[in-house]
C-alpha cells in the first residue's frame, strides 16, 4: 500500500488551459496528459465551459465540493451533478460542456485508456467500518471527508481528507472511520470480456 498526502499532489494547467488541475496519481508514473493510462485528479471548475478533450479516453466525474454543474455531453439528456450524485461515467473525447449551479465547484476525474483500462467509482458515505474487496488491477481510496484507517491484508494507513492510499492486486480491504467519513474507491483494470 503506498499513501499520498493531500500536500504531494501535482498542480498544473488544464489542457484546455481554462482552469487548474490537481493530479493524485497517473500511470505510468510522470506521464503526460497525452500519454497516461490512467490518471486521477481533481479540478476546480470556476467559470461555465467546454471540457478538454481526451482521444481515445474514458472518464468518470464526481463533484467533491460547491453546489454542483449541469453537464451537456454530446448525445445525451444534460444531466445534474452535485456533491450527492453518483460518479457519472462518459467518453472524455465526447464534447462536453459545463454550466455551474452557483458559483465554483471542485470535481473528481478518473480516467483511463479505452481499450487497455476499464475503471469504477464508488462514492461511500461511512458511519461504520465498511469492507471491500480489492479484485485486482490497481485500487485508490480516496478520504474526501472525515478521516479513516484503511486496512489491506497486512497493511494499515490513516488517511485524512484529501489523503489517498495506492494497492495493487487482490486484497480484503477494511474502512474504519474516525465519526463520519466519505471516501471514494477507485477500481483500475484490464477490460471484462
């Protein structure tokens, strides 16, 4: 298991250079925006807008903090998202555009390579210890709120908010938070089928 504090995370410009992005993580490690695998990260979105375009991308969108943004994506209903939404998974060649309910949101991005990499996003709200299991690939659990201790096979780390832990293959994972918590878990694998 290896943990990220929120303080190591890298900031740069979006592509589109319409904003600021935090990259938690990318593979392989110190990829590019045009050459990763997959990539995590969060964003602040401050002004409505279109979306950068990944080719070949896809993306799943989470809000962690503001009143949320209505999504236009190409093909589809417009639909609301907001910090109690479900991740919303979509194409991130898809053109995409944003209008902000009111004022600045932060959002979560993970995003793999179509084709290589297929991932999931579960949004979980804990008041009690929570048990997954990791199936292989890669897992992050992201602390959005709260703090917990997470517990991997012979692993444990304290994470606090913004902190995120790193494993790699099959494990039993345990999440015990210190009151309330919400973290977010991220799968990462090979495509089913």
């Amino acid at each position: 298991m290896k943990v990220l504090s929120a303080s190591s995370y890298k900031r740069m410009p979006w592509k589109n250079g319409g904003g600021e992005t935090v990259e938690i993580a990318v593979s392989p490690e110190n990829a590019s925006l045009a050459d990763f695998d997959w990539r995590v990260s969060m964003a602040t979105v401050a002004t409505d807008g279109p979306f950068s375009s990944f080719p070949g991308i896809d993306r799943t969108l989470s809000i962690l903090q503001g009143k949320g943004m209505r999504l236009m994506i190409d093909g589809r209903e417009p639909v609301l998202m907001t910090g109690g939404t479900a991740p919303l998974p979509f194409p991130a060649d898809a053109a995409t555009t944003a209008t902000l309910v009111d004022g600045p949101i932060v959002d979560l991005n993970v995003m793999t390579r179509r084709g290589k990499l297929a991932h999931m996003v579960q949004r979980v709200a804990l008041d009690h210890p929570y048990r997954a299991e990791a199936l292989g690939g890669t897992t992050l659990a992201l602390c959005h709120g709260g703090a917990v201790r997470l517990t991997a096979g012979e692993a444990t780390a304290d994470l606090a908010a913004g902190d995120t832990a790193i494993l790699e293959g099959s494990a039993a994972i345990t999440i015990e938070p210190a009151a309330s918590a919400v973290v977010f878990l991220i799968t990462i694998d090979t495509p089913a089928g």
